[in-house]
C-alpha cells in the first residue's frame, strides 16, 4: 500500500472513530494511537508511522466495539 493510501484510510479510519464516539456517547480509548502521535493529518510522518498509526487505531475502535457487545442488555440502555 502507498503512503498516500495509509494516510487517506487513516483519515477514514479517524471518521469512523468520531462517528461512534457520537453514536454511542463513549470515547475510544488508545493508548498506543496517542503515544504514537500521528494524526492523519500528519503527512510529513513515514509510511511506517502511518501504518501503525492505522493498526493502532484500528484496535482500539475494534476494542470499544467488542467491549459494547459484551456489556450486560440493561447497562447498554443507560
């Protein structure tokens, strides 16, 4: 993949981040994509960066939505 391509899915992956935080009212948690500190708006970073950046936040969206499945019927209606 292209860094050109890393940075446009980093950008879409960051919508889709904001897009749940709106939706459910919850904030994604990720250590490991603010310790990074790329942003996809970072275009000077390497690829390399911004491959992880896009790995980084892609587990951390994954792991919100995971942790939301699991919580009880009763405590998602709150």
């Amino acid at each position: 993949m292209k860094k050109q391509e890393l940075i446009h899915l980093h950008g879409l992956l960051a919508q889709v981040q904001n897009h749940y935080e709106q939706d459910t009212g919850s904030t994604v948690e990720h250590d490991e994509y603010a310790e990074l500190g790329v942003k996809p708006t970072s275009i000077h970073k390497s690829k390399t960066d911004h491959k992880a950046a896009v790995f980084a936040i892609a587990d951390g969206i994954t792991s919100e939505m995971t942790a939301e499945e699991k919580e009880p019927v009763s405590a998602a209606a709150d």
